[in-house]
C-alpha cells in the first residue's frame, strides 16, 4: 500500500476511510470513466437495431468518425462539408467567446481584488445572485432583450440608431452575448482569487520606478495571474464549446453548434454511436486544443488547479 | 555633502477620515543626509513615507523635494526610490532584470541592462547571482537585492521602510554598516524609517523622534540621547530612568527638582525647554542606567539617590543592579565591569551618585510603552 493511503486510514480509521476512499471511487470510476468508455465504446460500433446487438454485424468500425469527415456513403459530396463547417465554427466561436469574456473579466476580477471596502462584497453578490435563476430562464431573458420585438431593438429603433429592428439573434451577437454571461464568474473567480493573493506593494514598487499602467499589468500582474487566467479561459471554452442550452434558445435558425449535432444524433436520428463518436471528436479536440495553448504560453498543469 | 536634493516638509497634515495620522510635521532634510524617522508602531512612519513617494497626497500642508513642491506629481514622476517594509521584489522575474526594472521601463536594451545589473550585483556583492530568482536567494541577499534596484533608478532621494525588520539580529547589524557604507558612496538623501533605535543612532546623520503622529525632536543622535526635549523622546531613546517631580528653584541652566520619592536633585535643564520652565511645573528627570556611579554608604545630596536594591545580574560587560524605582518601573543601574570585586547587594538600600549634566529635566509627559 502507498505510504499517503496508509496515512489516509490512519488518520480515518479503516471504516470510515474505506467508506470515503469507496465513495470517491464510486464517483470517478462508476459515474465517470465508465460512462465515458462506454460512450467511446459506442462510438466505434455501428448503429445496428436492438435484436443485431451482440450479433455477428456487430463488430468494430471507424465508420462513425468517417461519417463526419465524409458524410454519407454515396453521396453527393467529396466531404461532410455541413457538419465540418459547424464544427469549426463552433471552435472558433468558443475561442471568441473566451477571448471576450478574458478581456471584460479580468478589468473586473482585478478592480474587485484591489479594491478595499464593502461596496465590493456587494459588488460580488450582484455577480452571483443571477445565478440563482436557471439558465434557461436566463437565456430566455436575453431572448426577451434581443428579440426583434425586443427591449433592446425598441430603445435603438425609438432612438433614431436604426430605422428598422437589428436581427440580433439571426447574427448571432445574442448567443456570443448569452455564452459570454452565462461563464462570466468562471472566468472572474479564478482571476480574482490570484490577484487578491497579489501583494499591493508589488504594483505601487513599479509605479515607484516609474511603470505606467499597462506596464504594470503586462509585466507584473498579468504573468502572477497567469494560473487564474488560464483555468479561467480553460472552463469557459469547454463549457462554451459543449453549451447545448444557450445555442438551442439564443443561436439564430440557419446556425447550428455543434452540440446541437450531437443531440440531433442522440435523440432525434437515435443514432447513439454516431452521436458518440461526434462528441468524442468535440472532447478530444478541445483538449488539444487547450493543451497547445497551455504549451504555447507556457502554463503548467499543476497551476491550473490554483 | 549637501550637493544632494534636500526634502522639505511644511506643516504637513496627513488624516484618513477622522483620524490624522500625521499631525502638522515641519521637517527639513539636507541633500545627501542619512535621515531617519523613528518611533514606535503606528506612530505615521510609513504614512510619511508613502507622503513623499506620492501614494499619498497630505490633507494639507506640503511636501518639497529638491526645493520643488511635489503637489500633483504622481510616484512614477518623483525622484524617490522607495525600499518597502517587505521589500516587494518581483517573485517571477530573475534577480537582473528585478534590479534593471526601471531601466526597461524607459526601454533600454537587455545588453545595457545586463551590464548595469552586473555592476550594481558587484556593489552589493552578489556578483554573479544575476539568474536566479528572489526566492532562490537568503533575506539579506533579498534586501541587497532591493536596494540594488531602488538604485537602479538613481533616485535623488532613496525612502526605506525598515528594510531592515525582517533579517536577525546579526544580519540586522552588518546590514546596518553596509546601508550606512551605500548612503556615503552614492551620496543621495537616504529616509530611513524605522523603530529600532540602534538602528538611527548608528547609521543617521539627523533622526526624528516620532509619537502618534506628532514629531517629538529633530537632532543628531548624540543630542537625541543625551539632550532630550520631551519625556517620551527620552523614554523612547535608549534606556533611562525616570524621576517624576516638581521644579522647585530655576538656577541658570540647571534646576532643583523636588522628587516623588528620591528628595531633591539638581539636574540639567534639556536645551530645547531651557527658560520654558517655572518654579511649581511637573517636571521629569532622567538619568542612564550608565551614568550612574556607587557611591558611599549614606552620602547624602542633590546628586544621590539612595534605593532598595530588588535583584542584581552579571551581563559580562556591565553588572546590572535593578532597585526600587518611581512609580513601580524600576530604576536600573550598570555599572562596567573593569575586573573589580563586586559584592551582592541585594534587599540592601545603596547610595548611588551621579553628575549633574548626565541628568536631564523636560516637562512632565507620556512615557513612551515599554
Ligand atoms: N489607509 C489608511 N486608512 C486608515 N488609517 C490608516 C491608513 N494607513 C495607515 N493608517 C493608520 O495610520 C497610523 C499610522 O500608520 P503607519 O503605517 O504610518 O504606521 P507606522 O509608523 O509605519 O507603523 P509600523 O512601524 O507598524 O509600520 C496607524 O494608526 C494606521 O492605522
Ligand atoms: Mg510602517
């Protein structure tokens, strides 16, 4: 046995540490890698009706994965080029859902961990309280606001700015707007938490030799905050890139995110390897994806978790 | 040495709320002076500090730097350097370019930087640590490290916030020598901030004697410690003892005070309250626990003072005598040991003697905390 579970059930006593050490496992193996493989399992199995299970067409394929790549067998494209395009539009668009909510956070996460006194506390329950309320509700809210009948079109076209209501839905600016919300305090806290372990002198010793601000950010608060702000960006674009809710009630008709695709598969085509398949596609290559980036700007696992 | 850039400070008032934290301090420093502010925690020592760098604007009065008021003029635009309390290195840069910091910020070459960080790591000999981080270096490695890179700057003025109050006791005084050795061959104004006496007496040129606020005495350090103006600066300073009582007869400098316990003595009025003090005033009188001699069993006078003695013990270059004192603090007395026998004293009464301008008179005041 491994001296830190030695240590573990010295210090719970063998019941109650077998309890707990049981109940961990229960959740990361039982409610989590096994689904997960099975899930994996699925995705390389071709849909075949209950009865066929099991049976001798059941065999191991890459047909599902083929399909996203080069849509139907025998038909009329080279590539499976509509659900390529959501894809990719649907990595894209998280990346620029991240980099916006990076670039509106991280003025408040450090305004709130810089700043003394009580109107900050409120300040933070202002953040939170909305999330009291579900997300559907909330993305219905924003509905309300950016519908073409909306509060917002009402205000612009009662102003003069338009003559005619904006589509803000058909063009998207509402889901970017409900993705960005919805992931504002996982960005924010991560950021807040380590710029408030930011010792002030620090800032005011470069402003004493003369920084400007934007030095200062660049060269001393932003590269402490480098862990907030990665697992800040981290949960905001696997989050963003796998919302199902926001897409479905902000997302304009003609574009689809592609967990849209996925649940289609699942639910509609009940094609659960092909749905599968499409969501391992999605996972693996968000964490690529996140992984290159960490590479790229030099950030380790181990400070994610900070 | 007075080619360095004086600071001023007229009737500065600094208040947060309704609390002032500085109160009407009038203080002018010479150009390349070592000048210190003393006093106890909480006294504002920091917050004047934080005055003259421009962290703070004063609720009123001003402050001159080189003779230029510095109203409106931010941290990043006056010719001060600032040391902090906990020196506030940067933990993610290496030791060069922390120390070269300010050179980057006006955008000079990593070659220039390189060379002037070597030069400043040799100043403070710690050639060739340049690529290592803070974290990797001792305290007093750090603290040369911070004042490298204040230096860097090259400031007019060079503000230190006890830089000193983290290392130990030794390394606080070879620290000590080496600012004081710094100060004299850069020869800018050094603001030294700290509550550790030692400290200013050793290394100031000028200190100032701060309580709550409110500046107490201005003067080298022999005239700190040896002519003190008010009770908490004499308290404050150094050991003393003190012996409450009342001004019986004004004679030229010196003066009768009738004691609470000990009768009459003469001592010496302090400079700063000569002619300030009448017959019938609450006066103190201090005497150093150094200034003492033993006297012979019974000699009475106005210059000796006979006690019970409560404990004695051996420090090895003194013998220290502890005796019953004013008002429940006891009175102590160190006597150097110059190889003579010493007997045990102690439950005895002794007569102790001493002259008349190692003791000193000012106004009865706050003592400061022990
Ligand atoms: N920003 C502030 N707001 C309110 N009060 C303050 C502020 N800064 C300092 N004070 C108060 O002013 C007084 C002086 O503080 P200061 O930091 O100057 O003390 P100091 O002499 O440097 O003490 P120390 O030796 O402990 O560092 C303290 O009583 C402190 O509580
Ligand atoms: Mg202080």
């Amino acid at each position: 046995m491994p001296s830190f579970l030695k240590e573990f059930f010295k210090r719970n006593g063998t019941g109650m540490g077998s309890l707990m050490l049981g109940l961990v496992l229960f959740w990361t193996v039982g409610l989590i890698i096994l689904p997960q493989l099975s899930m994996l399992d699925f995705s390389f199995r071709p849909n075949l009706p209950p009865p066929e299970i099991g049976g001798p067409k059941d065999v191991y394929t890459l047909e599902n994965y083929k399909y996203l790549i080069y849509g139907p067998e025998g038909g009329s494209q080279d590539y499976n080029a509509v659900d390529l395009k959501v894809f990719f539009r649907t990595l894209v668009a998280a990346v620029c859902v991240t980099v916006f909510n990076l670039i509106l956070c991280y003025p408040i996460a450090y305004y709130l961990a810089q700043t003394k006194g009580n109107h900050i506390r409120i300040f933070a329950l202002m953040l939170i309280i909305p999330y009291w309320i579900n997300e559907i509700l909330r993305a219905f809210a924003l509905r309300i606001i950016f519908g073409e009948t909306g509060v917002l079109n009402n205000m612009l076209v009662g102003l003069g700015v338009f003559d005619t209501p904006f589509d803000f839905i058909r063009n998207d600016i509402a889901l970017y707007a409900g993705l960005g919300y919805a992931y504002i305090l996982l960005m924010i806290f991560p950021i807040y938490n380590v710029i408030e372990s930011l010792d002030r002198n620090q800032i005011e010793a470069a402003r004493d030799m003369g920084a400007s601000w934007p030095m200062i950010h660049r060269r001393v608060v932003i590269p402490y905050a480098k862990p907030g702000i990665s697992s800040g960006c981290t949960m905001v674009f696997m989050l963003s890139a796998g919302a199902l809710a926001a897409p479905q009630i902000l997302g304009g008709p003609s574009s689809l995110w592609f967990t849209q695709l996925i649940y289609q598969q699942f639910n509609d085509n009940s094609d659960w390897p092909q749905g599968a398949a499409y969501a391992v596609v999605l996972l693996v290559t968000c964490i690529l994806l996140v992984l290159a980036v960490m590479r790229l700007f030099k950030v380790n696992m181990g400070d994610i978790g900070k | 040495m007075s080619a360095g850039v004086g600071v001023d400070l007229e009737n500065l008032w600094i208040r947060f709320g309704d609390f002032v934290a500085v109160r009407d301090a009038n203080v002018n420093i010479n150009g390349g002076d070592f000048f210190s502010f003393l006093g106890p925690s909480g006294c504002g020592k920091t917050t004047i500090l934080r005055a003259v760098s421009g962290f703070l604007e004063p609720s009123d009065g001003r402050v001159l730097i080189g003779g230029n008021d510095m109203k409106g003029i931010g941290p990043n635009k006056r010719p001060t350097a600032l040391i902090f309390q906990n020196l506030a290195l940067f933990p993610l840069m290496k030791v060069w370019e922390n120390i070269t910091f300010s050179m980057e910020i006006k955008g000079a070459s990593v070659r220039e930087r390189r060379k002037r960080a070597d030069e400043l790591l040799d100043m403070i000999a710690l050639p060739g640590q340049g690529d290592k981080l803070p974290s990797e270096l001792s305290g007093g490695q750090r603290q040369r490290v911070a004042i490298a890179r204040a230096l860097c700057a090259e400031p007019d003025v060079l503000l230190l916030d006890e830089p000193l109050s983290a290392l130990d006791l030794k390394l606080r005084q070879h620290m000590r020598t080496e600012l004081r050795e710094i100060q004299q061959r850069v020869g800018i104004t050094f603001i030294y901030i700290t509550h550790d006496q030692g400290e200013a007496l050793t290394m100031s040129d000028s200190i100032a004697v701060m309580k709550a606020g409110v500046i107490d005495q201005i003067g080298n350090g022999k005239t700190i410690y040896n002519d003190p103006s008010t009770a908490f600066a004499a308290s404050f300073v150094g050991e003393n003892n003190v012996f409450r009582g009342k001004i019986k007869r004004i004679m030229g400098e010196e003066a009768l005070i009738q004691t609470n316990r000990s009768g009459e003595l003469v001592a010496r009025i302090s400079t700063a309250n000569q002619g300030k003090m009448k017959e019938g005033d609450a006066a103190m009188m201090f005497i150093r626990p150094e200034a003492f001699a033993l006297a012979p069993k019974g000699a009475k006078g106005t210059h000796f003072v006979t006690a019970k003695v409560n404990n004695e013990e051996f420090e090895g270059n003194v013998f220290n005598i502890f005796m019953e004192g004013d008002g429940g603090k006891e009175l102590k007395v160190s006597i150097p040991n110059l190889g003579q026998s010493f007997e045990d004293h102690t439950g005895q009464n002794i007569t102790l003697e001493y002259e008349t301008k190692n003791a000193v008179i000012v106004p009865a005041g706050e003592l400061a905390a022990e």
